[in-house]
C-alpha cells in the first residue's frame, strides 16, 4: 500500500485514517490484511484507533522500540497523537481550500 509508505520517520497514523486516505473509509480491518501480507511497509508506524499499538507479546515491544528509536513519543501504553499523527493530504482538501 503506497498510503502507508507515505508516513515519514517519526510519524503515526491509524488503520483507519489510512483506509480512509487510500480511499476506503471503514476498511482498517482491510489495512490490517494488507500489512500482513507485505513486506518491507512501515508497518511500525501504523497504530490503532486514539494511537494505541494493537499487537501482543514480541511484536508489541518491537512496535515501541522502533517507534521510540524514530522519536515518537508515548504517553502511558498509547503515541502522543497530538504530537506525532501523520495528516494525508488528499486532493478533495486541496479542492475545497481553493473554493473558500
């Protein structure tokens, strides 16, 4: 998925806004299939809803070690998306930026 390969180093996003940016709102469980069958995404910069990481066990403390060594930061078990959530730019915002 060329959505994913958008978030830059230190940046987050969610399946959903990904779904969402790729043009299919209300496919995160979609984006979560895609990841699995991939290689070589970012797949550590991908995070549940509200930036929480969704993966148990190894992966999990993977997840948050690569994130960590990016410099995002967490607050408690979740990313501080104020600080660190990745905005697509999708080109109906462009379009209704010029209208105004």
């Amino acid at each position: 998925m060329s959505t994913i390969r958008e978030i830059p180093r230190g940046k987050v996003s969610t399946y959903g806004a990904i779904a969402r940016a790729a043009g299919f709102p209300r496919a995160a469980r979609q984006v979560v299939r895609a990841l699995h069958r991939s290689v070589g995404l970012p797949w550590h910069r991908v995070l549940g809803f509200g930036g929480e990481i969704k993966l148990r066990g190894d992966l999990a403390i993977e997840q948050r070690l690569r994130l960590e060594a990016e410099g995002v930061i967490f607050r408690g078990r979740k990313v501080d998306m104020a600080r660190h959530e990745f905005r697509f730019y999708r080109k109906t915002d462009a379009r209704r930026t010029a209208a105004k």
